[in-house]
C-alpha cells in the first residue's frame, strides 16, 4: 500500500548569531559574514513538518492534523517562537543555530512524539530563497 504524506506549515521568528567560540574573530566574519553580527539579527522562518504513513482505514488518517498542529505549537513554537536562539534556549547554548542544525533539532524534537511507523521530514525556510531540508535521503 502506498504511504501518503501530510504537510504542516508553521511559521516562528527567531533571533541568532552565527559563531564558533574556537575560532577567531576574523575567521568567524569571514565564514558566517553578516550573520556574526555580535549583536545577533533575526528571521522569520516557514516550517514544514511533513509525517509521512499508511493511512490508518478507521479514520483516513496519517496522524490527526489538529494533533500534528498542537505537538507542533507545543514542542517547537512555544521553544523558538520570539527567541534569541543563542541565548534563550537550551538546545543551542552549544550548538551554532544554522538553519541546518535547527531543522535537526526540531526533527529530534518531534520524532519521538510520533508513532514509530511515520516518517518525518522537516523543510525550514530561513528566508524565501533559502531552505534546508532534514533527514534528506
Ligand atoms: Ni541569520
């Protein structure tokens, strides 16, 4: 049976800094450019969390949408939504908030909330040009 894929469309605004501690002020401007601004800069990112399963026959489902939408609001806007990301979260206190590294952190936020069966797939937008896609196979 072939699996259908529902998408959810999200969007947060966050602050963040590009920076690696171990390098040097000059080798951080001249990799991350702008986005090492000391005094960080923000975005408003568009997520999309696609789940991706058999419908369940009982109600025609993947996953509920409105349970989808509450685990996302939950889980990942109420964390980022109006955030200095660098400073005010847990998850990125170490870790540099590319738009890569977050897809990743919000897809290990949202896996294990969901039924082993589904797949996951996180598209973030960091601006309209530019979007990362995590896991990508
Ligand atoms: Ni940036």
């Amino acid at each position: 049976m072939n699996k259908t894929a529902i998408v959810r469309c999200e969007h947060f605004n966050s602050a963040h800094r590009l920076h690696n501690p171990h390098w040097s002020e000059e080798k951080n401007q001249k990799i991350f450019g702008k986005c090492n601004n000391p005094n960080y800069h923000g975005h408003n990112y568009d997520l999309e969390v696609k789940v991706i399963g058999i419908c369940d026959p009982s109600t025609g489902y993947v996953i509920d949408a409105k349970v989808l939408s509450d685990l996302i609001k939950e889980k990942v806007l109420d964390r980022f939504d109006h955030k200095n990301l660098n400073l005010d979260t847990e998850e990125f206190k170490t870790l540099n908030p590319t738009a890569e590294n977050i897809a990743m952190v919000i897809y290990n936020i949202l896996k294990p909330e969901l039924d082993n069966e589904l797949d996951l797939k996180i598209k973030l937008y960091e601006t309209a040009r530019n979007y990362v896609e995590y896991p990508h196979s």
